[in-house]
C-alpha cells in the first residue's frame, strides 16, 4: 500500500488548480498539500484509518504483524511531521512496539522479539523510518533494519530456513531474520 504525505502550502498553486476545475467544469480534488501524490492517493490519514480497521477489527487478522515504512528526507517533507505522526498514534496506539517494548520482549536492544512475542503482547504493529530524521523524536519509529535497497540487493544474503540468514547491520539495529518466528 502506498500513501502520500508530501506535499506543503502554496496558494499560488490551489488557485491555479482551482482555475482549470473552474475552465473544465471539473473537481480533482488535488492541493499543494497533495504536491507529489497523486490524486488518486489516499491521504494518510484515511490509509492509517483503514489499516488500524484492518488489523484491530478484522477478527481473522488477530495473528498479523503489520510493518509501516515512514519513507521521508528532511529537504522534502516540508516539516510534515506531526501530520505524519499523529495519525499512527491515533489510530494504532497501544498496538505500537515502542524501543522499551523491544527492549524488554526481546531482552535487548540488539534483538527483536519473535512473531509470537509481538502476538503476545499484542505489539503488532512496527513503524520504520529510513533516516534518523525519519524517527521524528517518537519512542516507536525505529531505524529501518533492512539493508539499503532492499529487497533488490538482499539476494546475496538470503540462507533458507532454519538459518534464515543475516543482515549486515550494525549490531544496535539487530537483524529481521529474527522476525521468522522461529521460537513460536
């Protein structure tokens, strides 16, 4: 699922949308707000929406880890972080692992917890960013564990189970190889 939360404030460019739905006869639905989205992108907030719906109400989703990538660059965001934010914690709230929560399920902050940990304690939602700036100050968007590229340039480091291979990291990241679920 990909959903847009680009975009700033320019009302030169609303008026000039505005001018061509008044010229056409037609509504795009479309602001300066929405500057790199498409128009038939959902807003974030209806996409958090849906998904929460998706993962707290949807009785047959009760075993699911749903894994949400905060894609942003300071030079692009437009400081659009709270909108960004905001609606996670509204709507997934209680179900974000948070840093103390890997900490204390995994045992460190060099680990992740299994699947079935995650289930447990109903932490089952996992918020990355791509960038330090992408934590925006939060206690539960962590630093993508992925290698760059992934997954085009992780080929070379698959292993099958039961080994299920590592990543190179750092070791304050740990691996998403132990997301498998091994322990459950």
């Amino acid at each position: 699922v990909r959903l847009c939360h680009a975009g700033a404030d320019f009302p030169w460019f609303d008026r000039l949308v505005e001018f061509v739905e008044h010229e056409l006869h037609r509504t795009f639905n479309y602001s300066s707000e929405q500057l790199g989205c498409s128009p038939f992108d959902r807003t974030w907030s209806e996409g958090m929406a849906e998904l929460a719906a998706w993962i707290r109400d949807d009785v047959s989703n009760r075993d699911e880890v749903l894994f949400i990538e905060v894609n942003c660059d300071p030079k692009w965001d437009w400081e659009h972080g709270d909108d960004v934010v905001g609606p996670i914690v509204n709507e997934f709230g209680d179900l974000l692992l948070t840093f103390e929560d890997r900490r204390r399920l995994a045992g460190s902050d060099a680990a992740w917890p299994t699947v079935q940990q995650l289930i447990d304690a109903n932490k089952r939602v996992i918020v990355i960013g791509n960038g330090a700036y992408c934590q925006y100050n939060t206690s539960f968007i962590f630093l993508n564990p992925f290698v760059p590229g992934y997954p085009k340039n992780d080929a070379k480091n698959f292993a099958p189970l039961p080994s299920c291979g590592g990543h190179p990291l750092p070791p304050s990241l740990g691996s998403m190889s132990q997301f498998s679920g091994e322990r459950w």
